[in-house]
C-alpha cells in the first residue's frame, strides 16, 4: 500500500482470511477441481482498420469459490472479518445496504466483500500459488477509499467521431482531457459491439482519440424511493457536450461523440460502470476536424474561456447554440441552412421584434461582424441571399444549395456566436441589438 491503512485491525483480519481461505481452493485445483469457464471471442487489432478473432477460455473463478463456501465462512478468519465490519460504524453502513452512486445502486453483503479478495488471488492461478502481497495492499487501499470517502471516483470515456490531431494529449484541466484511443480499447470497443447497438461494428477502428473525464460523485448510502433519487451532482454528457460545443465553435469540421462509458477508479464489487447512449447513432459526415499542435494552446486558452459561460442563459444564446449543434446532426444541406437561420434569429431579434426580418438580420449581422464598410455591405448582401434562400425551403420550393454555400453561414454564425459570448459580460442581448440598430 502506498499509505498505511485507516483501520489497521481490519487490514491485518482480512489479509489473514485471504491467506486462510486461499488454500482451500487451490489445494482442491490440485487435486484435480475444474474451474469452470466461459468461452469468448478476443479481438486483436492487427494493422489499420483490420482486426482477428480468437477464441479463448474465460475463467469464472466467483463460480469455484461459491463451491466452496460454506467451508470458507466456517473459517475463524471469516467471523473475525465481519464482527471487524460491524464494529466499525463507517463500514458497517456498507454491508447488506444499497450502496452506490444516484445512477447505480447495488446490494452487497460481507461475503461480496470479502470473497472479491480471493477471487482477485485465484485469477493468477496456476502461474503462482501463493498469497500475492501485492495485490492485496492494492486491493485493500481501494476498499478503504470506498469505504472512508463520501464521494466515488469515476473516468468518462467518449470516442470522438472525426477528430484528428498530431499530438497524444491535449489536457484541459480538472480531469478534462481529449487523448489518443489505446489500441486496447479499439479491441474492447470491438468486443462489445457485437452485442451492443451503441457503435456500428465496423465504425469502431477508424476511431482515434476519445474525451476522458475524470471526476467524483456523491456516494449514496440506504434504499432511496423513486421521488427522493437525487439529481447527479456530475452532468457527464453535459460538461462532454460543452466540450464538442467549443471544438465545433473554435473552428470548422465536424466532430461529435455517440457514447459515453463510465469507468469505475476502484476496484471494488460495489462500484460498477455502463454505457449510455443517445437514441439513435449519429454520424457526423463532412471533413475531418483536426486540432493539431500550433492551434492546442489557442484552444486552451479558448476552453477556459468559454468553460465559464453559462450555456442556458440568456435564452436567445441558448437556441443559438442548441441550433448550432443540431446542424452537425443533419444529412441534409438544406436542413442545416434552416438550423443556422433558427440560430441567427434567436441572436439578433428581441422577443416578440416585428418588422422587416430579411433586412434587420442582414444590417444588424453585417454591423456586429465587422466595421469596414465594405466587408460590412458584402456580409449584409450573403445574409440577404441565406435568408431568400431559408425561406424558399421552409416553404416547401426546390432549391440547390452547396458545401460552400452552408460553410459560409456556418461560418458568419461561429463568429456571431463567439462576439455574443464576449459582449454579454458587459451587456445583456437586448443592449447588444440596440446597440446594433442605433450607434
């Protein structure tokens, strides 16, 4: 262990019932006891985009030791473990109790607890028979944390789609991080998607860095009625969605994420992760984004920024920014010109403004962009032509529209969105279009 043990006497009676206990199910592996095993599939990535597939034996060491356990909690060293757990108060409130996060909660008895050690032991079996002091220590530090802390240490982890960069890591602070995908984690990917529909099976390997949070939750102790279920202290999709959010605001490309696994820091039987994912698979068509080493500070320093912006106030910049994402979710071209248009109306109108929309849009645009007045003509004359042809699609007209023609609004509408962040720290939207309409 790296620290000594809070409690010491309990360190010292489990460590003495995993010595017992172990050799009542190795001396039965020698004499001829079969572990019993599942068989699975293991995927070895190979080269680019190519994998293999192997069939392997997976021991089920839990199944061996419950074979076995009646003569393990006969043992002296069991009943000194649990009158330890019971005299403790802390641990004590860990044992038979639900026990686990607002989103995940499990039951646990001093048998989980304690044969979880032995099972750890019996997994590097029949390399070695002898009690590993190493694992151990590891082991119990892990348990003391979940036990003696009132927060659960967890790890996010989200595949970015289409996202590329010539560095390893690129560190964002307070356990944010956008990293290289390991290579086992492509194998793991690939495991779980035959029985998964979180990430189409053959979409895994052209995946290349992921968004890692490392975070901590509030642990939740006692059963807890469906109306007293707290909210998540931690909005993981929410804080990795602000992430995307600034990548997509920061510069062109498209970029996004499908799942979301939660990994947990401890490893003990009452902390478990999962998979969540939106309803549908989105794929994120258009080119590649790709941040690489001269923009990483400029981004940075982006993030921290645009970290502290509240992304549901004021209103209008919340549709503006909602509308801004669902366009990187459209197929369609004409689709994603309706939802920058949405976008741009929320930014530059009052609530309940009437009038000549085409014509306020495309002065009170042109005006926040810029100050030359050529510039300011030109944007005011684009604008013009995106709201025409807005207006054309949303009411039913056939019309073609381009890549270049869409990048373009996307474009005048990154700027806006960024220039709104900065001038609402002084003024509020309404004083920002005044401002437009009369300096």
């Amino acid at each position: 262990m790296s620290q000594k043990p809070i409690n010491r006497e309990f360190y010292q009676k489990v460590r003495a019932f995993v010595i017992s206990a172990l050799p009542i199910v190795t001396s039965s592996l020698q004499k001829g006891e079969q572990v019993p095993y599942l068989t699975e599939e293991k995927i070895t990535m190979e080269k680019e985009g190519s994998w293999s597939t192997t069939r392997v034996p997976q021991p089920l060491y839990f199944i061996l030791l419950e074979r076995h356990r009646k003569e393990i909690e006969s043992l002296p060293e069991y009943a000194a473990c649990m009158e330890a757990m019971q005299s403790d108060t802390t641990i004590s409130k860990h044992v038979d109790s639900l026990v686990g996060t607002s989103s995940q909660q499990i039951r646990r008895t001093s048998w989980d607890y304690l044969s979880y050690f032995v099972t750890k032991q019996l997994s590097q079996y029949p390399r070695r028979f002898e009690f590993d002091t190493m694992t151990f220590d590891r082991m119990y530090g892990d348990l003391e944390q979940f036990f003696y802390s009132d927060t659960i240490r967890l790890q996010a982890f989200s595949p970015l789609d289409n996202f590329a960069s010539d560095v390893d890591e690129i560190d964002l602070g307070d356990g944010l991080r956008i990293r290289r995908i390991t290579i086992s984690e492509l194998e793991e990917l690939l495991s779980q998607a035959k029985f998964s529909p979180h990430i189409p099976y053959f979409d895994i390997p052209r995946l290349r860095y992921a968004v890692e949070l490392t975070y901590q939750t509030k642990k939740m102790l006692g059963d807890m009625t469906f109306d007293k279920i707290p909210t998540p202290d931690v909005n993981v999709n929410e804080r990795l969605t602000k992430l995307v959010t600034a990548l997509r605001l920061f510069r062109r490309g498209s970029v996004g994420f499908n799942i979301i696994k939660t990994i947990p820091m401890l490893d003990v039987p009452a902390v478990f992760g999962g998979t969540s994912s939106g309803l549908v698979y989105r794929r994120f068509w258009g080119p590649p984004y790709a941040l690489n080493k001269p923009e990483e500070v400029k981004f940075r320093d982006f993030w921290q920024r645009f970290n502290k912006v509240d992304l549901g106030r004021p209103a209008p910049l919340s549709v503006a920014v909602r509308r801004f994402n669902y366009a990187y979710e459209r197929d369609k071209l004409e689709d994603k010109l309706v939802d920058y248009m949405v976008a741009f109306e929320a930014l530059f109108f009052k609530e309940g403004e009437v009038g000549e929309f085409r014509h306020k849009l495309s002065i009170r645009v042109a005006r926040f962009l810029t100050q030359q007045y050529n510039q300011r003509k030109q944007i005011a004359e684009r604008m013009s032509d995106f709201y025409d042809k807005r207006s054309a699609i949303v009411h039913g007209e056939t019309i073609d529209v381009s890549d270049e023609f869409v990048n373009a609004v996307e474009d005048y509408l990154r700027e806006s969105i960024k220039l709104f962040f900065e001038r609402l720290q002084t003024l509020n939207h309404n004083e920002i279009i005044d401002h437009l309409d009369l300096d």
